[in-house]
C-alpha cells in the first residue's frame, strides 16, 4: 500500500511540476516534458499549454524555440516525450490527422486532414509501405497478398520463353493495351506505357514494347476520342 501511495505522489508531483511550468524566456515554444503532442506558448512570459491536431504532434527541432510547429507523427522525433492523446478516428483515418494504409487494398492510402480522407493510389506496380510511407513495388510491400502483386501475373518458369533475354521479358496485360509486365528473376512487375501509347507485343517470346495504337491490333481505338496529336505537342511521347 505505501509503495503504490509513494509511487502515485511522484505522478502527482511530477505532473504538478510540469503544469507549474516557467517560461525560460518572454516569447518562444516550448516541447511538454512527457506529452509529444502538447507543447509551451510563451508570450510575454506567459506560459499556456497548447495541444496539436490529434495524430499530429510538437517539432521541438528549433534550438531557438521560436517556431511553432505541429507535423505528422511520424515526421517528429518525440524521445522520452512517449504520451499522446487518445486517438479520435473517422472512416480511414486512425487519427484525425496523418497519412494512413487502405485496410482492404495495399496500393491505397488515405491522406486524413482533420478527420476528412483524401483518397490516392500507387502508380501501376506499385504499393503503399506503411514503414517507408512511399509508393515502392509492390512484392516489396509485406502487406500486399500474392493477387494484388502485378495483378496476380505469374513469370513463365526459367527456360519456358525462348526469346526472353536470360531472366528478363515483357509480357502484355490481359485486359489493359497500355500496361504490360516485366519479370526479372521470377519476379513480375506491372508497368505502364506513356500516356498516347500502348503496348506492342514482340516479335519474340517475351519482348515488346511502347508504340502508337494504330500500329497495334486490337488497341486502335484504346484512348477513344482523346487528340494523340494534341497530346504529343504538350510533351506526352513514347
């Protein structure tokens, strides 16, 4: 009983202690001591506790302490600062702000601002790292399952095309004239031709490559009423 009195009167002290907090000069931004979101506003030597967005929280990087700034979580290097606020979530969004992994698609995610999601998706190939927070190929990513890594295409085994240039060939998508696959070493990645291009399958066993769609069979008609030519002057070419 006295060790957990003893225990909760430092928590109390130690939370007195910050509350009571001293302005160390008459105007800048202070970091809290145990909370990453919360942080000091001086001004006049006055101290105010101030709290940023939930899931964003105090850049004490300024040595001067006169900026005021509060970023996504995992753009700041909060230390032994380890306590946040509890978390406020809306439809894709674990917190209100912050940048978030689609649950159901790993080439999504969802940029939240104040609780409204903001959806986006990786090129082609591509996926979203929850780690990394970029876009990167998709058999990079652990969260992708195997359907969702180049559209599930599987590489033909070693040996079964014979035009392919030792582990590297070109492979046209099923459905879709202006992607295509590549596979090195066994892997697949899915790619896409320049807009105003589609792909051409090879001469060859898994060679192609990006060419203009009338002089592709059955991709004639691919971008429908858009003006090829039009596009090539604004700088789209193959």
């Amino acid at each position: 009983m006295k060790s957990f009195l003893v225990i909760a009167a430092v928590l109390i002290v130690g939370s007195n202690a910050q509350e009571n907090f001293k302005c160390p000069d008459d105007f800048g931004f202070y970091p809290h001591q145990i909370s990453c979101d919360k942080y000091w506003k001086c001004d006049n030597n006055v101290a105010e506790l101030k709290t940023c967005g939930n899931g964003l929280a105090f850049d004490a990087s300024d040595a001067k302490f006169l900026t005021e700034n509060c970023d996504y979580l995992h753009n700041v290097d909060c230390g032994e600062r380890t306590q946040l606020e509890p978390a406020i979530s809306t439809p894709h969004c674990s917190r209100l702000y912050g940048i978030f992994a689609d649950e159901k698609k790993c080439d999504v995610f969802w940029n939240c601002w104040n609780g409204e999601a903001s959806r986006y998706q990786c090129s082609p190939g591509l996926a979203y790292d929850r780690e990394a927070r970029v876009c990167m190929w998709a058999d990079q990513v652990p969260e992708c399952r195997n359907e969702e890594v180049a559209g599930g295409f599987t590489c033909p085994a070693a040996g079964e095309v014979a035009g392919a240039s030792g582990s590297f060939s070109r492979h046209a998508h099923p459905d879709d004239c202006r992607k295509y696959y590549i596979c090195l070493e066994g892997i697949a990645r899915e790619y896409g031709c320049p807009i105003g291009t589609v792909f051409k399958i090879g001469d060859s066993d898994g060679s192609g490559a990006c060419e203009d769609p009338e002089d592709v069979p059955g991709c004639e008609d691919y971008y429908g009423d858009v003006d090829l030519k039009a596009l090539r002057k604004l700088g789209y070419r193959k």
